[in-house]
C-alpha cells in the first residue's frame, strides 16, 4: 500500500456490513464483487442503454460494458498507484446497478414523473444504492460493505474534475437523498469517479462514430495530437497521466491535458449529446415510460391485493407485476412505511427490451388467453 494513499477510516469501518456475515476465502471487496456478479439488477444492465440506444448492434456500448470498462480502468490505476484493487472493482462493478432503461434520457424522464409526484428528483446514483441495499434479492438486498456503498453512492462522473481527494467522514447512508455535494470516502472510489468519466469520453465517441453521427476527421485536432483518436488510445493517455500525476494533491490530472479532455468533453456535448438522434429519443420515450408508468399506477390505484383485478387484463405485464407487487409489499411497508415508490422502482428497474414489451403488453397482449400459470414477465 502506497502511503500517501491510505484511507484513514478503520478497515473495521469499511468493511463492516449492516448483516455481519463470516469471512470466507474471497475476502471481503471480492466477495462483493461476486454478489454483484450474480444479483438481477446486474444481469439486467446487459440490455439497458449507456447512450445510444440501438438494441440490435452488438457493437455499441451497453451499460453492462460501461460498468466491466470503468471496474477495469479503475483497478488499472489502483494497481498504478499501489491501492486496493479488488475494491476498486467492486465499486465499479456495482455503480450503475440502479440506472434506468434508456440511460440518461431515461433517467431524465423518469425523474420528472416522480417530481410530479411530489417524490424528490431520481438520481441514479442515489437509485444504485437503493438498490443493493434493499430492492435487490426480493427486498434483502445484497449486504454489500460500507467502503463498496459508499463508493456506488458517490460515484457521479458526469462532470469531468481535475483533481478529488477523499472526505475520510463516515457517512449514514441510509439516509442519503442526493448525490449532491458527496465525496467519496477512500481514494480507490475517488479513483472509481475519475475511471467513470474515463470509460464514456472515448467510447461514447466511438459509438457516435460507428452510427455515422459524427465523422473521425471531425475530432478536434488536439485531442488526436494528445489523446489518440481511438477509445484504447484514449483511456491509456488519461490513466497514465493520472498515475503519474496523482500524489499530495489528490488524484488528478495534469493541467495539460485537463485541458485537452476539457476541449473533447465539450466536443462530445455539442456533437454527441445534443445530437438530433439523441434529442429525438426524449418525445419517444417520454410517451413509452409514460405509458408503462400510468398504466401501472392504475393497476395498483383499483388492483390492490386483488389477483383477479390483475388477471382480467389479459397481459403478462399485469401479471407480472401482480407478483412481484406480493413478493415485496412486506418488504416496502418495513423498509419505506409503504407502497407508494414500488411503480418507479419497477420501471427504473427495467431494462430497455423488457419497457418494450411492456407496452406491447399494455396495448396489444399477445398472451390473451393464458392462464396465470403460463409465461410471465421477470422484472425482479
């Protein structure tokens, strides 16, 4: 361990879980890792969108590579700059469990239902933790360690920063309603936040590239000069510029090059992100996360326990929710007091196929005629 970046919150600390459990083999961060690895919430990220939305190309990013890309870059530098590696991936395995389907976008809109219903803005940073401590693994959630929950919560790497250090404060995490203003509190998910940033600015620009929304020559000339013009080339002019730079002053980047990444940030926003392929995806997934949303909200308003209200939709959505609404209604009265987030944590649980097919469900079942016992949606 590399002095200068020792976290100063006992290792009793970080390590604690809110269920003690007995130390086996793995050790604790790794252990977390695989209850990551095998959780629902994990699985689902394979079919949810990071940025561009195109289900049928194998080739462009899902939020599933993005969270194995920034579990890879981070340990990559922690391993550079002699920290804890496994906790790093831990982190970066788990930091986006609780993204909505139709990234950001989505997040955007769900976000706005909830407001509109005097619920607090959604934040997926926010949704990530809620998720491992309670809505994953039918309401038990996956008793992860302090260090790791911390470091999910805490994650955002929206925003590019030159240099972080850690705030060595224990946090209560369960009572944390926003991301805003949170630090992390070790330096390996500092360095978590950083790779966050690091895996989407090339990727993101490849993905364009490849969908024909940008051209390669457009890239500004010098970010090819200093950065590359490719995502490993990228990734490995950032990662080494922070292991060299990074000490008394925090992890960082040299001034240098902060402001070459600051140069391709804003060329991404302008080009990428506020694209007319991007754009035109609010107006369409409004309407279906709208959808999907209100009709479930009438199914719980008149449904209520009643399983027959349920069967005679006729759809396997109705179904579906059906049971998981009585799996987890007492799981929401002990842990929220009620039921009133269950609809939202249903639809940001989602991925981008299933929301689909959810309002294929809702306005043309294709299951008319089966029984309860026959195919039902998993939305665990």
């Amino acid at each position: 361990m590399d002095m200068r970046f020792c976290n100063q919150l006992d290792e009793g600390i970080l390590k604690a879980r809110v269920r003690q459990r007995t130390s086996d083999i793995r050790g604790e961060y790794y252990r977390d890792t695989t209850a990551i690895i095998h959780s629902s919430p994990f699985r689902r990220l394979k079919h949810k969108t990071q940025v561009f939305f195109a289900p049928s190309n194998d080739h462009i990013c899902t939020r599933m590579e993005h969270c194995l890309h920034v579990a890879s870059i981070a340990s990559t530098i922690c391993r550079g700059l002699g920290m804890d590696t496994e906790l790093a991936w831990a982190i970066g395995m788990g930091h986006d469990l609780g993204h909505t389907p139709f990234g950001h976008t989505g997040e955007r809109i769900i976000s706005r239902l909830m407001e509109e219903r005097g619920f607090p803005p959604f934040e997926h940073e926010v949704n990530s933790l809620r998720m491992v401590d309670f809505l994953a693994d039918k309401g038990k959630g996956l008793n992860l360690t302090y260090a790791v929950r911390d470091g999910i919560v805490s994650h955002c790497g929206e925003q590019f920063t030159q240099r972080l250090e850690p705030d060595f404060h224990v946090k209560n995490l369960a009572s944390i309603t926003t991301r805003k203003g949170l630090v992390p509190a070790t330096w390996e998910a500092v360095v978590v936040r950083f790779s966050d940033s690091i895996a989407y600015l090339g990727r993101d620009y490849e993905d364009a590239t490849r969908l024909g929304v940008i051209e390669e020559k457009e890239l500004p000339s010098v970010v090819r000069e200093k950065l590359g013009t490719t995502n490993g080339e990228i990734i490995n002019s950032l990662v080494n510029d922070i292991i060299d730079h990074s000490g008394e002053g925090g992890i960082q980047f040299s001034d240098g090059l902060f402001s070459v990444v600051r140069t391709m940030t804003e060329f991404n926003y302008e080009n990428i992100y506020q694209s007319s392929m991007l754009r035109g995806y609010d107006a369409y997934f409004t309407r279906l996360i709208t959808l999907v949303v209100e009709y479930l909200e009438r199914l719980e308003r008149e449904g209520g326990d009643d399983e027959a209200y349920y069967q005679e939709e006729h759809n396997m959505l109705a179904l579906g929710y059906y049971r998981h609404r009585m799996e987890m209604k007492d799981a929401y009265v002990s842990h929220d007091g009620n039921l009133k987030r269950m609809v939202f944590d249903y639809v940001a649980g989602m991925s981008d196929n299933f929301c689909l097919d959810c309002a294929d469900e809702i306005l043309k079942p294709i299951h008319v005629g089966e029984t309860a016992m026959g195919k039902w949606f998993d939305a665990r």
